[in-house]
C-alpha cells in the first residue's frame, strides 16, 4: 500500500512539473521586467510583491501608497498599465 502512496506522489510531482514547462514566457519583443518594475513604480507602488508573464503582459500584485493591495498589467510589448485595481 505504501509502495502505491509513493507511485501517485511521484506521478502527480511529474505532472506539476510537466506543467510548469508550458508556463507563459516573456517574448523577445517585451520590456524587460526590470522596466515593468519601474513603471509600477511609477503608477503608484510602492512595493512590488509578484510580477510574472502572463499572456502578453507583465501581472503582478503589490501595495500602494494607501497601505491596500493591488493588482495591475503592463503590457508586455508597449509597456502600458493596462490594468491597476484594487485585489
């Protein structure tokens, strides 16, 4: 029984893994995330707790200078805020 517990834990570990290969990856056209960074800066954070490529933007989550969190989008070619709303 034991040996079986053992095979689905090490089945389901593969099939995260296998899925973390297929994870949004920034283009070779984007704003590197660094610029990302500064542009939500810019818009107001003042601390930056995730940011990751999603789709064909930047998305993070952070707080702002009112003390609330936040999510927003910064386009990943323009470098536009395209999103910023409270989470």
């Amino acid at each position: 029984m034991h040996l079986k517990s053992l095979s689905a834990a090490a089945l389901s570990a593969a099939l995260l893994a296998s899925g973390a290969a297929y994870a949004d990856q920034p283009g070779a056209d984007w704003i590197p995330i660094e610029e990302a960074i500064s542009t939500a800066k810019n818009a107001g954070y003042t601390q930056i707790h995730s940011i990751e490529a999603d789709d064909q933007s930047w998305e993070g989550k952070g707080l702002k200078q009112d003390g609330k969190r936040y999510e927003f989008k910064i386009d990943g070619k323009t470098g536009q805020v395209t999103l910023d709303k409270e989470d």
